[in-house]
C-alpha cells in the first residue's frame, strides 16, 4: 500500500509541474502576442515602391516586429530589405498552426519573361536539390540546421498576364519529422520583383492556396514602377530570368548557375516551422527571448 501511495504522489507531482510548466509558456506566448502591434487598411510599402491594401482575414506586421519574429523568435540569420509581413487575422503569430507571408522587394533589374515556356521544372528541381545539400556544409558551420528539399508543393507556374511567377517547396529541415512549405510568389515590376514567400506546414497549404489570389490582389506598384512602364533607353534588364528565379540563382550564359545568397533568400530558406522554434526553448530547457516593444 506504501508503493501504492508513492506512486500515486509521483504521479501527482509530475502533473503539477507538467501544468506549471504549461502555464508558464502560455503566459510567455500571450505576453509575446500582446507586444505585437498589427495594422489593417492601407499601407505604403518603403521606398515607395508600391501599396499594400491589407485583404481580409489579415493582418499587417511592420519591418521591424516582422524582422525581430524572423530573427530572434524563429532563430534565423538576419536579412535586410523585409517590407513587413502579413498573417492571418484569427491566429496568433506564436500559435503552432500559424503561417505568414513575408514580403520583401529585390531591386534586381528588369526580369525578361520570354523563357517562361522552355524551362524543364523536373531538371530544375534536381539542380536546387544538389544546391541545397551542398550548402548544408557551410549552413552546420554556421550553426543551423540542413536543409532538404524534399520535393514541389505546387509546381511553378507563370501569369504571364499578371507577370506574376508562383512555385511552392516541401522542405525538411535537419531531423525534424515533418515538412515545411515555402510558397513563393514574385511580382515583376520595372526595377525588380515583390517577393511574397508563404512560410507554413504542408498542412496549411490549402489555406495559403485558397488566400493567394486575394493577397496578390492586395499588392500594386506605384506608377512608374510597373512592368509596363519598363524604358529600354534608361532601365537595366536583369541578369535574372524566370527559371533563375525559380532556382534563386542568376542564369550564366555558359550555361552555369551562380549561387545567389543575400538578403531574405537565407531567412526563406531557414525557417523551419513558426512556433515549433518558440517551443523548442521549453523542450530542451533553454533560455527563452526577450518580450520587448518593437519601436515603430
């Protein structure tokens, strides 16, 4: 009866500290939530580059909450050029169901579209697999995790209407047991492309595929930025073609691929799953960061 009792008080003991350790990370991610300031309506993206009327069932995080959840919430390098990010209305950044699309501008040059219908997507996709786990290497130096990519979510496809190119990816990071999506969509524009990236589990993918159409529709260039307003006496064309985008490298005429890695590239590529990095301080007993103001 005296095993019986022991046991049963151990048994006690490790649920209250299972519920104290729970209410101490809900505590955490409702203060973190609470220190976010979101913004709906219309916003005038930097550099007047263009306009972003935040569609419905979203809400906007500035450049600098959106590069302090990319940075310090979810563990990546950092990146420059973030325009901000916008999530969806009714879950909370920190949530293991939420996802994001980050918004960023690369001042590349005017990208030719006349590729679009030569570019063989399944040779694409090798040479981005072989890319990735080259890069791996020089990713464990830096302390991160490696990245696989696993396969197309949806395969690239380009508007050639809308000049707008969407593609998605299944990536696995490290030894995690699920996969992550990256979903990408640019924009081109005179100088350069908007690059939306969806960042989610393969779960949400339905959700990001049923929102992109009205979250493109959100997003215009300012006149004089537009495709159309291209000038081949003044603009520069860019290296960059469709299937470079694609790939994230710029297409040399030799026929060889330059790798590209600058700027929000990296973060797009290193997140590895929204909250499950938040929760991961409280599984292996970490130190939590900081939850603090993001002056605007």
């Amino acid at each position: 009866m005296k095993k019986v009792i022991a046991l049963l008080l151990c048994v006690s003991v490790v649920h209250a500290v299972a519920a104290i350790e729970t209410d101490s990370a809900k505590l955490f991610f409702d203060s973190l939530e609470a220190s976010f300031t979101y913004q709906h309506g219309e916003i005038k993206l930097d550099d007047g580059i263009g306009t972003l009327n935040v569609p419905e069932g979203f809400r906007y995080l500035d450049p600098k909450q959106a590069a302090y959840i990319i940075h310090d919430l979810w563990g990546n390098p950092h990146g420059e050029g973030t325009l901000g990010m916008i999530v969806p209305e009714n879950i909370g950044i920190t949530e293991e169901r939420s996802w994001a699309f980050i918004i960023t501008y690369e001042e590349m040059g005017y990208v030719k579209d006349d590729d679009a219908d030569d570019i063989d997507y399944d040779d694409l996709l090798k040479e981005m697999q072989s890319d990735a786990a080259a890069a791996n290497e020089e990713r464990a130096k830096e302390g991160y995790e490696s990245i696989a990519i696993v396969g197309w979510a949806a395969k690239p496809y380009y508007d050639s209407e809308k000049k707008v190119l969407h593609w998605a990816k299944e990536i696995k990071f490290g030894e995690s047991e699920g996969t992550t999506l990256n979903y990408n969509v640019r924009i081109l524009g005179r100088k350069g492309v908007i690059v939306l990236n969806a960042v989610a589990s393969m779960m949400e993918l339905p959700d990001v595929q049923q929102n992109i159409e009205p979250v493109l529709a959100s997003i215009s260039y300012a006149d004089g930025n537009k495709y159309a307003d291209f000038n081949p006496e003044m603009d520069e064309v860019a290296a960059w073609t469709i299937g470079g985008l694609v790939a994230g490298k710029v297409l040399a005429k030799a026929g060889i691929f330059a790798l590209v890695l600058k700027n929000i590239k990296l973060i797009a590529l290193a997140i590895g799953g929204l909250a499950t990095g938040i929760w991961r301080w409280y599984k292996k007993k970490t130190e939590t960061p900081t939850v603090r103001k993001i002056e605007s």
